[in-house]
C-alpha cells in the first residue's frame, strides 16, 4: 500500500505540473525573499554585536543645551578614583566632511602610548610599526576611505583642513582589514594629538571618556556615582548601545515581516482559488482511486502529500537560493535596507550565520497557512462522487 501510494503521489505531481508550477514558482520566490532578508539580518546583527563587545562599559559625555560638547580631561583623575573603575581615558573622535559637503571621514584618534588602546589596534591588523607610524603625520584608513581618496587623485596623503582654516597634510600608512568594512568602511585612525588638531579640539579637553569596569554588578552603582560628580553628564552603557542596535533590527524586521504576511495572505487566497477548481480529469482520477478502495481519508492524504512536496520543494530551493544570494554574492540591492545609501559606498562582506530558531519559524510561518489554503478544496476533492465523476 506505501509503495502504490508514493507511486501515485510522484504520478500525480508529475501530471499536474502545469497546475502546480506558478505555485511552485510564486511560493520559492515568497521563501528565497523572506529567508534573504532573515540571513541578511542575522550576518548583519552579528558584526555589529561583535563589534560593540570591544565598546567600553561606560561613555562619559559633556551635555550643555541638549547637545553633546568636549568635556575637560581633568575630570578623568576623579573618575579613576571610583573603586571598581579598572580603566578611564578620554576619546577625540568627529566627523571631517570632504569639500564636497557630501561625505565625511570618521577620525578617531589612538594614544600609542596606551598599552589598551594599542592593543585594540593589533587586534585589527597582525603587525603595525607604532615607532615608523607615530615618526610622522600618518593615518590608517578604511577601504572606503582609501577609494574615495583614490578616485580624487590622494594616492599617498590628503590636506585636511582644521576649523581656524590652516591645511595640515597626513600620509596614508596603511588601509584597514576588508573584514572590518562594516564599522570602518570611513574611518581614519590616527594620533590623538593630530586628531585634536584637524577636528579644533582644545588639548585640555575631549569628545567624551572611556571607562572599563570589570565587576558588572558593580556598574550601577559606578553609574550613579558618576552622575553625582557631575551634573552636565550623560553615561552611555554598552548594554544601552546593544539594546539599540537590537530594537533598530527588530524595527526593519518587523515592518519587513508585515509586508510578507500581506503577500502572504493574499497568495493563500490565489492558492485556494486555483485549487478550488476541480476539473473532470481530476474528478475521474479521484472516482478511480475510490473505485478500486481508497478510503476519502487515503485520498485527502494523498492529495495533501501531492501540494506537501511541492510546498517542501519550494522551501528547500527558496532557502538555498536565499543563501546563495546574501553570501555569495552579497545581497544587491537588499542590503541598502540595512546599510543604506550614505557616504562613503561600503564592501561588507557578510559573514555566514545560520539560526536554525529562524529556519523553523519561516518554515511554520510557509507551510502551515500553505496547507490550511488548500485543505478544503482538497477535501472537496476527495468526497466526489465516484459514479457521478465516472459518468
């Protein structure tokens, strides 16, 4: 009885491919989309929450009228005296926009001569000469740096200009790793003292101060303290910074999954129209399988098993395609929902993440309202009359 029955679950697939085809394409197109967008999202939040665990406990920043301002440097003794601080120091950092008002550089300035922050370097790249680098006026830049300032003829250096209108040239010593093109596509890393220079920021003061706390029970307690130092401060935590990336994803992903479930229930209304229509070949083949035994409950599985596979075909390809199109060949014209169009255009390479939590859901999200679309005009299907059909 198996066997006959897969027989003619294979025949009748193969008979009714003309019917089942548009299905079957409209349906791969639905999941390669959804998947796409669930593979993008999940590459994407995983750099980005990679990344923010080199971010510190603690942002300090200056606030005055609602915006942020250089904080005093001095205030970095008092922060250190707080019991469970392991680590202050003060951040200069800015965007330089280029002549064109168009786009802008991200300058961060690095202190050498601090062992933590030159080690946050070597974990970028394997080797750097610190002693060649600081020997004169040079910067690190990011890929998207490095083109932009290529295709304006800045092979080796640029002239920026500080905000008292002075020109200041720094050489390009070398270009960030591709695999940190997501956070450094437009970054330019250079001396702390240089970068005070080009962004006008006082020697005395910073663009806000770092701290490490290695005891997280303790970090509300140092919060509080902090804010009691000081009255014009604003603390950002880095459980603030992952919370924000998690609700900016969930925010894209939620509007994005609204817009499916409407595609979606609308093709479930395509899907039990077309199957509602029984046609006389069908009937007879029906009043057939009834005639040599087949009970209605054996020809409701049968014929639930016949849209099942095209159902699990489509998944299967759309998911594959899915993979192939965000990993191998980097999700065009998708990514600029995360990415966006700004600036300076950024080579991310997305790192392959599979959560099979997600894979589940779409594929409970797919199947289900597939076979609940089709479930009554397969039983409509499956009681015809034998006789009648015969006639």
């Amino acid at each position: 009885m198996q066997n006959s029955f897969l027989n003619f679950l294979f025949l009748l697939v193969e008979r009714h491919k003309n019917k089942h085809i548009a299905v079957f394409l409209i349906s791969t197109l639905l999941v390669a989309l959804l998947a796409s967008f669930f593979f993008l999202a999940a590459s994407i939040k995983h750099d980005a929450l990679h990344a923010l665990r080199e971010q510190p406990d603690f942002t300090v920043q200056k606030m005055e009228a609602g915006r942020s301002v250089d904080i005093e440097t001095d205030r970095i003794a008092r922060y250190a005296d707080i019991k469970g601080v392991s680590y202050v120091a003060p951040r200069v950092f800015g965007r330089y926009f280029t002549p064109d008002r168009h786009h802008y550089f991200t300058i961060v300035g690095v202190d050498f001569f601090d062992e933590q922050q030159v080690c946050w370097i070597a974990k970028l790249f394997k080797e750097i000469d610190i002693k060649a680098f600081l020997s004169k006026k040079q910067m690190i830049v990011g890929t998207g740096v490095k083109r932009f300032l290529s295709e304006h003829y800045y092979e080796n250096d640029y002239h920026f200009t500080t905000p008292n209108g002075k020109t200041v040239k720094v050489a390009i010593f070398d270009t960030l790793p591709a695999a940190q093109n997501l956070i450094a596509s437009d970054l330019v890393l250079m001396d702390i003292e240089l970068a005070r220079t080009i962004l006008g920021v006082a020697p005395d003061k910073a663009t806000d101060i770092i701290l490490t706390v290695p005891n997280p029970m303790e970090q509300d307690n140092i919060k509080f303290k902090l804010l009691g130092l000081d009255f014009d401060t604003r603390i950002i935590t880095k459980a603030s910074l992952e919370k924000a990336y998690e609700n900016l994803f969930n925010y894209k992903g939620g509007i994005f999954l609204l817009l499916f479930l409407i595609t979606l229930v609308t093709f479930m209304l395509i899907l039990f129209q077309r199957y509602s229509m029984v046609g006389s070949a069908e009937r007879r083949e029906i009043a057939l399988l009834r005639a040599v035994g087949w009970s209605i409950k054996d020809v409701i599985r049968l014929k639930l098993s016949e849209s099942l596979t095209v159902a699990l075909l489509a998944f299967g390809i759309g998911v594959i395609a899915a993979y192939l199109y965000v990993f191998l060949f980097q999700a065009p014209l998708l990514r600029a929902i995360f990415l966006g169009f700004g600036n300076l255009p950024s080579e991310v390479r997305f790192t392959p993440v599979i959560d099979i939590g997600m894979l589940v859901s779409l594929f409970l999200f797919f199947i289900v309202p597939f076979l609940s679309a089709i479930l009554i005009p397969v039983w409509k299907i499956a009681v015809t009359d034998a006789a009648e059909a015969l006639k």
